[in-house]
C-alpha cells in the first residue's frame, strides 16, 4: 500500500465515522426549548463538534490500523472478494515457468 492509498483510506474511514458520530448526543432546537425565527425545530443547538472530530479522529485510527494491517498481510485479497470472476485465475507461482 502506498503512502497516498493509505491517506485515502484513512480519509474514507474517518468521514465515514464521522457521519456516524455526529447525530449521536445532539440536542436540537426543539429539545432545548429556544426555536430561532425561521430556522427548524431540528437544528442542532449543541453539537460538540470539535470533541466528535476528536473521538472520529482516534476511532478513525484505530480502525484503520486494523483494516491497513489486513490489507497489507494479504490475508483478504481483491481476488477475495471478486464474486463475479472477472479477474480471472490467480497466477501460479513457484512453477517452472514455462
């Protein structure tokens, strides 16, 4: 895995969290009590923002940890999960060669 692959999987987990995150703890407007003129009574009064990018920041690393160190001890391959065969036959090695 090159540095860049590494950096879009770790970009790819850490949105990907992050969406997870974010509706969890939100208090909205309507849950408070303070509606502003024309805004919905759904939006976010308190969010935690920047302690939700933290927590997606080392949940994001540890999975990513995990999923690099499978992609890179080869023991889940793309052939692995090819389930239309359209990869073909994986090559022979340690044959003759001919």
């Amino acid at each position: 895995m090159s540095i860049t692959s590494a950096l879009v999987l770790y970009a790819v987990i850490w949105f990907m969290v992050f969406l997870i995150v974010i509706p969890v703890r939100l208090q909205t407007q309507g849950d408070v009590g303070k509606i502003v003129p024309g805004t919905h009574a759904g939006s976010p009064e308190v969010h935690n923002l920047k302690r939700k990018a933290w927590i997606t920041t080392w949940v994001g690393l540890a999975l990513w940890v995990v999923i690099a160190g499978i992609i890179l001890s080869g023991w889940i391959t793309v052939r692995d999960i090819d389930f239309f065969n359209r990869m073909g036959p994986a090559p022979e090695f340690g044959g003759t060669g001919g």
